[in-house]
C-alpha cells in the first residue's frame, strides 16, 4: 500500500517535470530504459509510447518542441494553466481558488518559480506531495483543481501541430489522471488511494 502510494508520488513528479520544462538528456536516458508491465491497459501503452518516444527524440528537438508548444511568441500553441481551460482568460479565478487551499496546507510557491500555481507542473506537484496526506484531502484537491479541465489540455496537446514527444507526455498524462478521477470518485471510506500502475523502475 504505501509502495502505491510512492509510485504515485514519483509519477506526479515526473509528469511534473515533463511539463514545467523540456527533458533533460540524463532523463530521456532514463525513460528509456524504464521497465513496465505490458498488459494492454491504457497505463501500459502510455508508458511504451513514453519509452519509444524518448528513444526517438533527440534532447534538442524535444526543446525545441516545448518552445513552440508551451511559450511561442507571445503564446504557445497549448495552454497549460487551468484558468484558461475553465475561463478563457489567465489569472482568473481558478488560480485564486488554487491559492487559497495551498494557503490553508501550508504550501506557496517557491521565489524560483515564474508560472502561476495553476499551471499543470505545479498541480502535479502538489498531488505528489499530498499523496502522503489523507485520502480525503488528496480528493478534495484533485477533483476541484485538476479533473475539471485535464481532458481539455490533453486534446489541446493532441491538436498542436507542433506536437511529438509531447504527444506521449499527454497520453501518459491522459491515462494517470483517468485512474486517478476514477479511484477517488469511487473513493468511500478508505484512506488509501490504491489503484494499480504497471511500471516497475520509476524510482532511482
């Protein structure tokens, strides 16, 4: 059980990387050799279209991707703060509402960190961090400030014609937040969220 909960933690955290910034070298060589269960779920073909991806892609080519994706000229072509995907607009209210229960668990955003809390990196980062706390507290932050607008970035990615590696960031993504919105939907009394993930080396 509390190896479930680790792996959780480590996959929010890669996620959360994968996203605040384009993959180092020494983790495209990592994600290469990762070791999962190949059974046919969707976590499975997520993490051979990560591994097969990582393999495929220079670390080069990989920035350059994130430039055109998620900065531009003014705006990439995909938007990762939640605020725009439920507003419209930036810096509206999803992002003080964010604010205001970080507040109230005793996290802010560090001096270092230019993005808002909205964005998806930070959101995964906090999962991570929560995946140690109640099951209820993990919830409450999941289902208010993530599952109501992950699925519109996931297709936002999938439209970007820029997209290539990032396509198999999205669908690991796609397929971890699906497991996630369903087992704390289904989430009663338990304290632990428990649900399988076939990776096997996540871990350093």
């Amino acid at each position: 059980m509390e190896q479930s909960q680790s792996m959780r933690s480590d996959i929010y955290l890669l996620l959360a990387t994968l996203f605040r910034h384009e993959p180092s070298e020494e983790l495209l060589g990592f994600l290469t050799h990762l070791e999962f269960e190949h059974n046919g779920t969707p976590m499975a073909e997520a993490w051979s279209a990560l591994i097969s991806s990582s393999q495929h892609n220079s670390a080069s080519a990989i920035a350059d991707e994130y430039q055109e994706l998620f900065i531009g000229i003014g705006r990439g072509e995909v938007v990762p703060f939640s605020s725009w995907h439920i507003t419209g607009s930036l810096m509206e209210k999803p992002l003080a509402e964010i604010r205001f229960d970080l507040s109230k668990i005793g996290l802010e955003r560090s001096e270092n960190v230019k993005e808002p809390e909205d964005h998806i990196a930070a959101l995964c980062e906090i999962m991570s961090y929560l995946c140690d706390a109640d099951q209820q507290q993990q919830k409450a932050f999941f289902n208010r400030h993530i599952s109501p607008w992950y699925t519109s970035l996931v297709e936002q990615i999938h439209s970007a014609p820029s997209a290539n590696f990032y396509l198999a960031a999205a669908k690991l993504l796609s397929a971890f937040l699906n497991l996630e919105n369903v087992a704390f939907s289904d989430a009663k009394s338990s304290k632990r969220n428990t649900h399988k993930i076939e990776v096997k080396n996540l871990s350093n």
